[in-house]
C-alpha cells in the first residue's frame, strides 16, 4: 500500500485529495495545516496520521492542548521544521504539495532529497526554483507528478508519445471573471468581484491569481520546467469553459486534448495513481449538453501579470523568483484591502525593475531575493 504525506490537507486541493484517497488504497501518515487546526483535527481522527505539523506555533501549542489522546497518537510537531519532518517521514512514498506560496519550496526540497515522488500542485515552488528543483529531482530519480489541471492535462497528452516530437504546448485559461473588460472597467473592480471565479472554487490566492492572469503566467513558467520547453514553444489560449484542460500540438500536425468536468479530483487523482487509471463516480462530460468551445487570444495589454510572467522567464535567474514574492505580497496586499486590482501588476513591475538579477542562483540566493522582494514591496506599499 502506497503511503502519503499531505502538505496543506485543509486548503482546497488538500481536502479534495483526502476526498480522492476515499477510493484509492493508500495510507496517509502525515498532514500539515497554517491556522485550520479545527479541520486539521477532525482529519487527524479520521486518517490516524503519525505526524502533523502546524506552521503557526501557537496554534500548533492549542492543537496538542486539544487533542485526544484516548483516541490517536498522532505527533503534532510545529514551524517549517515541522513541515518538513512531515515531508520527509521514512515510510512516505510521494508527497502532495498542496500548501499556498514559496513557503512549499523547503519542505519540496527536504522530500526530493529524502527520495519522495512529488505530486505537484504548490506551483509557486517551482516558478521559483524550477531550475534547481527539476535537476534535483533527477538526481535523486523521483518523480513529479503535476496535479495542476493544465499540467496534468499535458502530461496525459504526452503518455505514449516521444517529447522530441512536441511542436507547441497550448495552455488552456478560463479567463477569469474579469474576461473582456478593459483596464478602465478594472479599475474600480473589489475584492469580492475578484474572488468570484466562474468555473472553479479554490483558495483564495490562486482565485486573485486568475482574475489578474497571474496563475497563467505562474502555470507558463511551471510548464516550462516541468516539461522542458523553450518560451516559444508555450502558447495560451482562452477557453472560458474550461473543458479542454490543455493541448500538445505534435509536429505531425496532431493535436492531443485532454478534456473533462472542470473538477480537480480528476488531476490529483492521477498523479496519485499514475500511470493507473481508478474507476470513480465523478460527474462525467454531457457532450451534447455543451453549447460551445470556444477560444480567444489572452489580451495581454490589460491583463499586464501575463505579460511580466513571460518577461521574467525571458529574463530568466532570479526575474522569476521576484515576480512570484511581489505578487504574493501583491495578492496579500490586495485581499487585505490595502492595494487596488490594477495596483498588483504595478507592484510586481517595480520590483522586477528594482532588482539585479542573478544568474544561475543556489538555492540560497532565491531565499535571499525572495526577503528582498517582500521587504521591498512591504517598504513600498504597506501603510
Ligand atoms: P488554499 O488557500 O485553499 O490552501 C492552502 C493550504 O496551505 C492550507 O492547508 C493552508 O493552511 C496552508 N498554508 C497557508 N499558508 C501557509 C503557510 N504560511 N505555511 C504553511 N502552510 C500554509 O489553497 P489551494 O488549495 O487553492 O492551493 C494550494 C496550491 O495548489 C497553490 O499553490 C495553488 O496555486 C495550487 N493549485 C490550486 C488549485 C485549486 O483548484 N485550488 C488548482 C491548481 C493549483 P490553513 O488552511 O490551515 O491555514
Ligand atoms: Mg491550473
């Protein structure tokens, strides 16, 4: 029986994951949560886990408090430390990335080092480090599984198929729920309007990150190092009705689709189980229920963090690694009602500006310019 560690059970894909691994035979001996520690131990009943970790001391302290210890003898460990012990435990096979932002790159190391097969969805880590982690993974022959849907729908593409024969990878966008508006109609766009997607309920970060086509640049830079591609070779398509989950064009002329339910269980299931395919109850596709498929060009002059994404792999080093840190601070800034919509792009377009890029960073430098950029931002924008 397979064993996993879940980094982030109590986000969106951490407990879609839990919900996946109801019909799979896998047994789950570590999860990990930042403030959910009411979720975190209704899980801990359920699944029995060895070890949990809880990044936020104090919670981590209420947590032990809390616990019943007549009916488990899960360790409850906290900090960054602690992620990584759960990351990490002897018997884990593969380890779902599942927690927000580039705190997920530590404890993604500390896995590939310690031999896990990664099951990718803690994009952020390798938009930063995708340089670094890719080899490193070599290295230590694990494998990494993409959970993001776009992802996943390529690497189903290319089951089969020789790689050296890809002419295009087309990445598929909703569009999110500004599609079609001009920057003077985003200007005065709130948060609640921001945090209405139209096809998929996530976390809230990723949801600011596709209203601003951000988490489309991220996914770019992500398909980049996952599949070893050239810019030129990533293209991006809008698809407002998320069916067709991304497309490899061969150079044949074939194109291969994966297509689906807008439905997340799809993607973390596979990476769970590859290359086996479990049967599940998920709501399948009415073909003739479906209207229409359509596509259009990303409009990348309103939507400027597409465009800065595409920028900062062109620039490549460490551009990346201070386009992902400001916006994230972007996005907190944001959620917290102290930036605008439009303010994000601007932010993140200073600090790449700001910074002298390092080529062929150690993974010390990116930790370095990740404090620089927050500083940064934090220095410019926070009141
Ligand atoms: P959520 O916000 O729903 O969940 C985030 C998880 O990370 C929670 O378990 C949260 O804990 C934990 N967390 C938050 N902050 C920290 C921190 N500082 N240190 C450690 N853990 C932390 O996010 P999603 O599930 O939506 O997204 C997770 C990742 O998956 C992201 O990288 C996202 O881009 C990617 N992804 C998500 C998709 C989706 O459909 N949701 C689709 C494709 C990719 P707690 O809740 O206890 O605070
Ligand atoms: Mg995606």
């Amino acid at each position: 029986m397979k064993k996993i560690s879940i980094l982030g059970s109590t986000g969106s894909i951490g407990t879609q994951a839990i919900d996946v691994l109801k019909n799979l035979k896998m047994e789950v001996l570590g999860l990990t949560a930042h403030s959910n520690i009411e979720l975190l131990e209704q899980q801990i009943y359920e699944l029995q886990p060895l070890v949990v970790a809880v990044t936020d001391h104090e919670k981590a302290l209420e947590l032990r408090r809390r616990l019943r210890t007549n009916l488990v003898e899960t360790k409850v460990v906290s900090g960054i430390e602690g992620l990584i012990e759960v990351a990490t435990l002897d018997e884990v096979d593969i380890v779902l990335t599942s927690i927000v932002g580039m705190v997920g790159l530590r404890p993604t190391v500390a896995a590939i080092e310690a031999g896990k097969h990664i099951a990718l969805a803690n994009k952020e880590t390798l938009v930063t480090a995708g340089e670094l982690i890719m080899p490193l993974a070599k290295q230590h022959g694990v494998m990494i599984y993409p959970v993001d849907s776009e992802h996943s729908a390529i690497f189903q593409c290319l089951q089969g198929n020789n790689a050296k024969e890809v002419e295009k990878i087309i990445l598929t966008a909703s569009g999110g729920p500004f599609r079609g508006k001009t920057i003077n109609e985003l200007r005065n766009v709130t948060l609640s309007d921001a945090l209405n997607h139209p096809n998929w309920s996530m976390g809230k970060k990723i949801t600011i990150d596709s209203a601003t086509l951000m988490n489309k640049g991220l996914e770019v830079i992500e398909a980049k190092w996952l599949f070893d591609l050239d810019i030129k070779d990533l293209e991006v398509v809008v698809h407002p009705q998320s069916i067709i989950h991304s497309m490899v064009l061969y150079q044949d002329g074939s194109y291969m689709a994966q297509l689906g339910q807008p439905d997340m269980r799809v993607p973390i299931q596979y990476a769970l189980t590859y290359p086996k395919r479990i049967k599940n109850n998920f709501q399948r596709l009415d073909f003739t229920g479906l209207k229409d498929l359509t596509f259009e060009k990303p409009d990348q002059g309103t939507f400027q963090c597409l465009q800065l994404a595409f920028d900062a792999l062109a620039r490549k080093g460490t551009q990346p690694t201070v386009l992902n840190a400001a916006n994230e601070e972007a996005v907190n800034l944001f959620l917290n009602n102290q930036c605008s919509f439009l303010d994000i792009p601007e932010i993140i377009l200073q600090s790449m500006d700001a910074h002298r890029n390092i080529l062929e960073p150690t993974l010390d430098d990116i930790l370095e310019v990740e404090n620089w950029t927050r500083n940064f931002v934090k220095g410019r924008w926070s009141e």
